[in-house]
C-alpha cells in the first residue's frame, strides 16, 4: 500500500473513530506540526460525505459516520452542500471536460459555419475582416518600420558612445606620449649638457689645495701645472667657516676676465681636517695660461648669495 | 481565591510575535492553528467546539505572556488541546450520572430539505464565480458513481498530467472554496 493511500486510510479511520487512542494520539500530533497531513483528513472528510451520500459506506462504517460525524452541525451542513455538488455535477449541461484537445483550426471552421446564421453572419466578418486586413497590413508596416527606425537609433546612439570613448582614449594617450617625449627630450638635454661638461674620461690632476687670498696671506702663488693633453682640475678652496647651505663659485680670467667655469650648489667636505669646497673642470676650460680668480659665494635661503671668499691661482703649461 | 486570567491585547501581540516576525504571517498562522483546534474538538465529538478553541488559546497565551518557554508551540497546543478534551471528557461523565445519556442527534437527511433552494442558487452562483478551469474540474471530479468514479478520476488526472493525489488536493480545495462562498452567500440569505 502506497503511503498516501495508507494515510488516506488512517484519515478515514480517525474520522469515523476506528483508530486505537495511541494510533489517533499520533496522528493529530502530526496534524498539528504538519500542514499536509491536516489537509489530508480533511479531503477524507469529504470523500467520506460523498461516500456516505454514495451509499459507498459498510454498515458499519456507516453507523461510525452517523454516530461520530452526523451529530456535527457543521458535517450535517457539508452533507447538504455535498448533495447540491452531486447534482450539479450529474446535470448534462455542464462542460466536463478538462482542458479538451484541441481540433484543428479548419475542423473548427467547418462546425462553427455549419448554421446558414452563422454563415450570413460570417460574410459580414469577412467583409470586415478583409477591409481591416488592409489597414491591419498597413499597421504591422508601419510597426516594423518603426522598430526597425528605433534599433537603427539604438546602433547609431551605441556607435557614437563608443566614437566618443574612443576619442577620449587617444587623447589621453597623445597627451601621455607628450610629455613623456618632454620629459625625453629634457632628460636628453641633461646628459647633453653633463656630457659637454664631462666630455670623455679625463685624467684626475692632484688636487691644489687653495686658501682665500692665497698669495697675499701666504705670499706664494698657487700654480696649478697643466698636462699636455686634457686632464680634470681639481681644485679645493679651504673654508675659515661653514656658515652656509651650500655656496656658488666662479672662476675668472685674471680679477675681472671672461668666466672660464661656473658651479652653483657646491656642498663642503672635510679634507686634512679643513672644510673644503672641491671644484672639478676640464682643463680645457683654462684656455689660456695665467693668473685666475675664483669667487665664492655662500647662499641660506631665501636670502642672496653672500660674498665668502677669493681665491687666485695661476696656470702653468708642463 | 485564584482569579481567572483574561487575555490582553499584549498577550495576543505576544502571540503573534511568537508564531511568526512577519505580522501578516502571524495571522495566517493563527488562522491555521484556530482551524486545527476546531476540527480537533470536532472531530473528537466535543460540545462548542468554538468555545474551547478561545480556551485553548487562552491557556497558551497566558503561558507566553508569563515568559514560560516552549519550544515547540504546535505541540504545546495540541497538548492543551487535548488536555482541555479530557477535562470535557471527565465533565460529561459526572454529568451522565446524573443524566441518562441520550443518543448523539442525528440530523435527518430529507431529500427535499426546505432550505434547498437558496442552497442550489446560493451553489449556481458560487459555481459561476469560480475561475472555468476549476468550474470544470469540479463537476468533471464528482460526476460518476461507484466503480466509474474512480475510472473517471483516473482519467482527468492522465489528461491533467498530474498524479492522483494531487487531483485529490486540488479538487478538495475547489471544494472547500465553494463551500465557503455558498456559506457566505446563504448567511445573507439567512438576513
């Protein structure tokens, strides 16, 4: 026996009295946890009024159904509105059918023309349905026109976002490569300009070692002795005070001469104990042998640069 | 003396809270409970089912109004339930010692029952009110007799392409719905 119809029976049998207190004890438990099984009995109900007005009933299932249900008013008042159900459903009129498979169109066409009422009717349907026909066929143009205007609208509005997207894209790219070729070309001219500066190699000369105003404080001159070939100056300018940030040196021809190097933002070191500013140059740059002069300057931002020091040297060929 | 409680709206707002967060689900459920309660003094044959069903109640909403915890609040009420049956039950005994027990009333079944005919209009109506696919159904599931019924049931469900049981439940439901717009309707026949 398949669980719903064993349910089905227990139902039935709780409703009529004939389940053993334990039995019926576990199925109202179960009524009340689950929806299910409360409507289960209840659809037991019914089939029990419908049997009993079917006279589907034993008797002794039937002396049951009088003695525990009939007494009910409300199963006596179900057994009334059963009795209207039966009949109404017994009665020929009404469509029994469920959900009928359908005919075929022109089987439908065929029966429903059968009557001359309908078939003059029809003609008047006809006339209205051909003339319609037209304005219908000129409507279902006009709609796919429409649609058709409405997609090419979409396409061309989708086009243009991505026309404009993409435009957007390049110009943010352009502007990218643009400074990147600045940012090149300033780079290029950097090491153009380093290189003009440190135009190869050049042998590293002994450092001369200078005090401000050498020559009158020491009474010797500071000879600076050039190699034949390009070698790299090194010049050291002693420091009576580190009072500076950094400072700016420039060395002249003679006092007033044309500049032969300048260096801007020269940071001190120590060497033998004495704070030095250290100056490199090629060699070239002293284009003619003689008396030189150097200017340092010191600078604390954001004042000017401050006078520091002159230094004199003199070039002397090897 | 030990006085009677009498349930409160916060009580039943207690209740409410306790079947379900939602409010309106609350109150369906609470329509469930109240239908269960009823067919089980219903069923078990007791006198003013009604008035139990509002004592049952009344017991499991004083509990949860007295912060009692209960974990499974459908047992609980079916424990009371059943515990307000058995107290019927001990009553009715005392009661048929005094009084010789009659016999449970029968209603008689009168083929031409008086109120027949705003019954059948009351039917008409309500049949007619129904939605065609469920007007079909029903007439189409109580239409045969005997051994052809079930012949019958068993072939709307293959054409439904359902199992039988599930016809069983959807013309049960059909059935209950009509039932109740008949009630309906001849409760205003009755004014």
């Amino acid at each position: 026996m398949s669980v719903e119809k064993d349910k089905a029976t227990s139902s039935r049998r709780y409703l009529l009295g004939a389940l053993s207190a334990e039995e019926s004890e576990r199925l109202e438990g179960e009524f009340f946890d689950y929806d299910e099984t409360f409507e289960e009995i209840e659809i037991a109900e019914d089939e029990l009024i419908d049997d009993y007005l079917g006279d589907d009933l034993s008797r002794a299932e039937r002396d049951q159904f009088q003695k525990q249900l009939l007494g009910n008013p409300r199963i006596a008042e179900r057994v009334e509105f059963a009795k209207v159900l039966r009949q109404a459903s017994k009665t020929p009129v009404q469509p029994t059918a469920i959900k009928p498979e359908p005919n075929s169109w022109w089987q439908s066409l065929v029966a429903f023309f059968s009557t001359p009422q309908r078939l003059g009717g029809a003609v008047a349907v006809l006339a209205l349905v051909v003339g319609g026909g037209f304005l219908f066929v000129d409507w279902l143009r006009l709609r796919d026109e429409s649609r058709r205007l409405i997609a090419e609208r979409a396409v061309l509005q989708r086009e243009n976002e991505l026309l404009a997207r993409k435009i957007e894209n390049d110009t943010r790219q352009l502007t990218n490569e643009k400074q990147n070729v600045e940012a090149l070309n300033t780079k290029l001219e950097q090491e153009l300009e380093n290189a003009q500066e440190r135009p190869s190699p050049l042998a590293l000369l002994s450092p001369l070692f200078i005090f401000p105003g050498a020559s009158r404080s020491t009474g010797k001159t500071n000879d600076l002795i050039l190699p034949s070939r390009s070698a790299m100056v090194r010049l050291q300018l002693a420091l009576e005070a580190n009072d500076y940030l950094h400072y700016n040196a420039v060395v002249r021809r003679g006092v007033e001469g044309p500049i032969a190097f300048r260096r801007t933002n020269l940071k001190p070191a120590t060497s033998q104990s004495i704070q030095v500013i250290e100056l490199r140059f090629p060699s070239t740059r002293l284009v003619a042998p003689g008396d030189y002069t150097i200017n340092l300057d010191g600078v604390k931002p954001p004042g000017k640069p401050e006078f520091v020091a002159t230094y004199n040297f003199r070039t002397v060929s090897k | 003396m030990k006085r009677k409680w009498t349930p409160t709206p916060e009580a039943f707002e207690k209740l409410l809270v306790r079947l379900a967060s939602d409010r309106n689900e609350a109150g369906e459920r609470y329509e469930i409970i109240r239908l269960k309660l009823l067919r089980f003094f219903e069923w078990r044959s007791c006198d003013s089912p009604d008035h139990r069903v509002d004592e049952a109640f009344n017991r499991v909403m004083r509990r949860i109004d007295e912060g009692q915890t209960i974990e499974n609040l459908m047992a609980y009420f079916y424990e009371t339930a059943r515990l307000i049956f058995m107290e019927w039950l001990k009553e009715k005994k005392k009661t048929a010692a005094i009084v010789e027990n009659t016999p449970a009333t029968v209603m008689p079944i009168h083929p031409d029952y008086r109120e027949e005919e705003p019954r059948v209009r009351c039917f008409d109506s309500c049949l007619e009110d129904l939605p065609g696919e469920s007007r079909k159904l029903i007439l189409a599931y109580y239409e045969c007799e005997k051994h052809e019924k079930i012949v019958r049931r068993k072939k709307l469900a293959v054409e439904m392409k359902i199992p039988m049981n599930a016809l069983r439940i959807r013309a049960h439901r059909i059935r209950r719905d009509l039932e109740k717009c008949v009630k309906n309707c001849l409760g205003q026949y009755a004014n």
